[in-house]
C-alpha cells in the first residue's frame, strides 16, 4: 500500500503558497505555514479540508498550520522539525517566501537603501538556504523536490527595486547550485512569475500594471492559477531539476 506523500509550503496563507497548497490538496498532505495572519491561514485550512481526496488511505492529519517566521533561521530549522514531528514524512518543500519594497526600479538612489538589500538578501536568498538545507535529509529519504518562488526580475533587469532583482538572480542561481549539489536524490528548480496581481502586485499603480501587460507577448499576465500549476508540473517531473521556469507571457524575450 502507498503511503500519501507530504508537502511543506511557506508563506502559504494567501497568493500564490495557497494555491499550490489547493492543487497539491488532493493528493498530497499539506503544512501551511504563515508568518502573522493565522485567521487567513484558518479559512485555507478549512477550504482544504472540504477537498476530496485521491489517495485510497488518507492519513491524519491531511493537513497541518504551522506559524514560523522564515526570516530566522532557528524559525525555519523548527519549521522542518515541526513538520516531521506532526506529518512523520517530507517529499516536497515549495518555498515560497519573498520580500520587496515598491520603488522606482529606474532611480538608483531608490536602489541603494541597505535595509531593503539586508531584508532582500535575507527573505529571497538566504531563506531558501535555510530550508533546502534543514530539509535535505528528508527529502533524500524519499528521493523528494525543492522547489523556489523567484521572479522574472531575476531573469531581466526589472521589477520592484534593485535589490529585488538581483536578490532574485541569487536565488534562481541558488536553485541551480543546490540542484548540481543534492544531486541525484534531491530535484530543485525554481519557477519565475512575471507581475502578478496578487496583494502585492496590486501595489504596483495601474499605469505600471497596464504597460506590465502591454510588454508581454500575450498580452496577459500569469495568473497565480498558472504559477501553481507550473509547480505542481515540477513536483510530479521525475526528470527535471536545475530549471528555472519563466511564466511571463513572453514579456522578458
């Protein structure tokens, strides 16, 4: 008999972590973890917990809340334990945490604030770090994937800020390195949205939000439907690791 695998996501209380964690519902058992907002985190849960399920033994618990603040690196080692403690297994990490602050990409005083570097550095290098490396031998044991939320900004020269950016470039590399380095049991790839209207997308004002659309080749955006799709493509690809998947509409050809 099959045992049902186990998916961790970070940062999955709303965007694009909750819809992985709805298209991984059916078949897999699913630990959402948010940073501060519990109660949205709670509504999640509920709305998996009325998802059928495809595996023939479901175990309990299907799916388990886990708070842990990813910015620390103490918070993301508990964060794995906790996981394992509660779930007994791991195959699959979408980590999924970033940060940003909205500048203008073009002004290079905007560019140069440390703390949206140190916060940059942290939230979209470090983190994924943290978590690959916390979640290495678990992954190994069920020959498991990692798979990372960057951005197209990481790919063309753009975005919400320059830290941003070439944050972004670091962890799409990382990705890559920890591919060749936890090689052959372990696949990681990343996967690189163009803007997407999520809360923070949202951010952006409706002129930057239009010309965003107008520079793609289909003049769609991704939707956070397409990017968990995407994802749920990578976790099921047995042959796929060190990819970097661009879901932008054309926008950075």
């Amino acid at each position: 008999m099959s045992v049902q695998k186990v998916a961790l996501i970070t940062a999955s209380s709303a965007g694009v972590g909750a819809q992985v964690a709805r298209v991984l519902a059916p078949d897999f058992r699913v630990v959402v973890n948010y940073s501060s907002n519990r109660s949205r985190a709670e509504q999640l849960l509920e709305e998996l917990n009325s998802t059928p399920c495809t595996h023939s033994s479901p175990e309990n618990p299907r799916f388990h809340l886990l708070q842990a603040d990813v910015s620390s690196k103490d918070a993301v080692e508990n964060l794995v334990k906790e996981t394992l403690k509660t779930m007994g297994r791991l195959d699959v990490v979408v980590s999924n945490a970033g940060w940003t602050r909205m500048t203008n990409f073009l002004n290079i005083d905007e560019g140069v604030n440390e703390d949206d570097w140190d916060k940059c550095f942290i939230m979209n290098v470090k983190t994924h770090l943290w978590l690959a490396y916390a979640a290495k031998e678990a992954l190994a044991e069920n020959e498991g994937t990692f798979i990372s939320t960057a951005s197209v900004a990481g790919v063309k020269p753009s975005g919400s800020s320059l830290p941003y950016a070439v944050t972004k470039a670091a962890q799409i590399h990382l990705a890559k390195s920890l591919a060749v380095i936890l090689a052959p049991k372990i696949r990681v790839n990343s996967v690189s949205p163009g803007m997407l209207l999520t809360e923070w997308g949202m951010k952006f004002p409706q002129s930057k939000r239009d010309a965003a659309v107008n520079n793609t080749k289909l003049k769609r955006l991704a939707t956070v439907e397409d990017v968990a799709d995407q994802v749920r493509t990578l976790v099921l690809s047995r042959s796929v690791t060190g990819q970097n998947l661009v879901l932008d509409g054309g926008s950075s050809l």
